[in-house]
C-alpha cells in the first residue's frame, strides 16, 4: 500500500499506489503523486516493476506516471515495462510520459485497454480487465491464476506409478497399466489458482461483482460510509458498507478497503461498517502497509 487516500492527501495518507508482487510480476497500480518516493519504503525498485495499470486518468491515480516513467529511463531498466490504461485516455497517457524533458532509454510496452473483458496472457495467469462505473472511462483488473492439480503421493504409490510415468500422466491425463487405464483425476486433487481483484473509483455495477468473484484478496475503494451513500452514488464511488457487502456476496477471503475521502478522521469507521457484512479478513489499509496473499484454499479431490 503506497498512499491510500482520496482525491486529496492528508499527513497520514499519500495519494493512491499498490504494487502486487507474485512470482516473476511486480505491477504498480494507480500510481498517484508521491509514489516514487513511497516506493523508496518499500524494498521495491524501479528495476523490479514489470507491469504497470491505470483504472482511470483521475489525478490521484495517474500524477504519479511522470516521475514513475522518467525513473524507469534513470535506472536503465533493461526489460520492457507494460503499461496498461482505459484507451479512450490515450492522450492523458501520452502527456503524462513526455511531461518534461529526459532521456529516455527504457521501453514501455503500451497495451491500452479497449474492451471490457479484454484479458492479457502473463507468465503466471491472466490479466482481466472489466469496465467501471465512473464519470471517466475507468477499468478494474483482476489476475487469475488457472487450476493446477497436485499428485497424490500415496495413490501413485498404490498404483505403483513412479518416475518418468508420473509426467506421461500428468501429460496426457491418463495412464495404461498392465490393462488398465488410470486417469489423473484417481491419483491428484486440483489446486485451486488464486485470485486477486482491484477495483478502483466505481459505484456499483456488474464490473465490481465480476472482478469480486471468488478474489483471495481484494483491494477495492470505500470512499465514502453509509451515511454519504446518495453523495458516493451520484460521484461514482463506493462506500464500505457496500463494499463489504460485494465482498461477502463474492466470496472474497481478504479484503482491503482503501481510497479513503479526507472528511472521515477515524479510520475505524470504515471497519465497523464493513465488519456488518464481512466476516473474513478485513483490512483498513495504511500507507506503507503489507497484506499478504492468504494462503491457497484447502484442493478439493478430482
Ligand atoms: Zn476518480
């Protein structure tokens, strides 16, 4: 968690910022003002980021693309770096990149999203991004990771199944034994791949449930509480309560409420109105904060 603030920031929250790091993929959302030097408390260096995503060209969500790009090009950061962003912003994106003057060495790998649905192909799963509600083209991503199956080492061993026989199996999904054909499903349960949702300045709308949907950590905006419900309707944002209640309707296991307006000095209102609806995880982010991805839900057999 870089910053965790709305629109504006305060002395405890900086302008919005997350970084996800999962295996070989450290991607930067919403980089707002201040990000680079949040970054600093992080361990994280420019060099490790190899993805960047935009939900929208808000300021609080992109101010801080400038120094991020011109930082890039400093370090002499030797692999592309993707950037994603909604389309209909291009023209946002291609001002903030040359914004001032210097000398540009790295590569951005520019991939703007256009549709909603669109899904990119990563090493560890995919990328999905679905169309927001919001007075300006925003688009909330999620990374899916497929199913992977895990080998039981004692049905293996029933069946008298070892060595290179175990890889032809998992290949091909089965295995002829002396007559006898044994499927993968007999002797492995399936792993189930994780899941993590970020939606960012939306108010309700088939996108959020469809990013939502069985997230083991979701990191969604709670601008507003209950009691400014008709305000964050009418500007296009979310309050915790609904949130929540998104979070419990989609099975979510962690959720990280962020993206917090200024007018609300105490925190733990947002965890009290989304601990009404929500009885998993819960986390009212602070800048500099780490959440950790929970660990895998428990296989299931077949
Ligand atoms: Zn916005």
């Amino acid at each position: 968690m870089l910053g965790t603030a709305s629109q504006a920031p305060t002395r405890q929250r900086n302008h919005n910022g997350y970084l996800l790091r999962w295996d070989d993929e450290v991607i930067l959302f919403d980089p707002g003002e201040g990000s680079q030097r949040q970054m600093l408390h992080t361990g994280v260096t420019a060099t490790d980021l190899t993805r960047i995503c935009v939900t929208h060209f808000h300021g609080d969500h992109c101010l801080g693309l400038p120094g991020m790009i011109q930082r890039l090009s400093l370090d002499r950061v030797p692999h592309p770096v993707a950037v994603h962003f909604p389309a209909g912003g291009a023209d946002y994106f291609a001002r903030l990149r040359h914004a001032s003057s210097f000398y540009e060495t790295a590569e951005l790998a520019v991939e703007p999203i256009d549709t909603d649905g669109q899904r990119i192909t990563l090493g560890i799963g995919t990328l999905e991004a679905r169309r927001l509600r919001h007075p300006v083209e925003t688009y909330g991503y999620r990374l899916v990771e497929p199913d992977g199956c895990r080998m039981l080492p004692e049905r293996l061993a029933a069946y008298g199944i070892v060595g290179p026989a175990v890889g032809r199996l998992l290949r091909d999904g089965h295995l002829d034994l002396d007559g006898r054909r044994v499927s993968r499903d007999e002797v492995s349960v399936t792993r189930p791949g994780q899941r993590f949702a970020f939606v960012m300045d939306t108010g309700l709308c088939d996108g959020v449930y469809a990013l939502a949907e069985h997230a083991d950590l979701l990191v969604i905006e709670s601008t507003f509480l209950e009691s400014e419900a008709a305000l964050a309707a009418e500007v296009g944002h979310l309050t915790a309560g609904q949130a929540a209640r998104v979070a419990a309707e989609s099975g979510v296991r962690t959720l990280v409420l962020t993206h917090f307006s200024q007018r609300y000095a105490d925190p733990r209102r947002f965890h009290d109105e989304a601990r009404e609806h929500f009885t998993g995880d819960l986390v009212i982010a602070e800048d500099l904060q780490t959440v950790q991805m929970p660990p895998r839900r428990v296989p299931s057999p077949g």
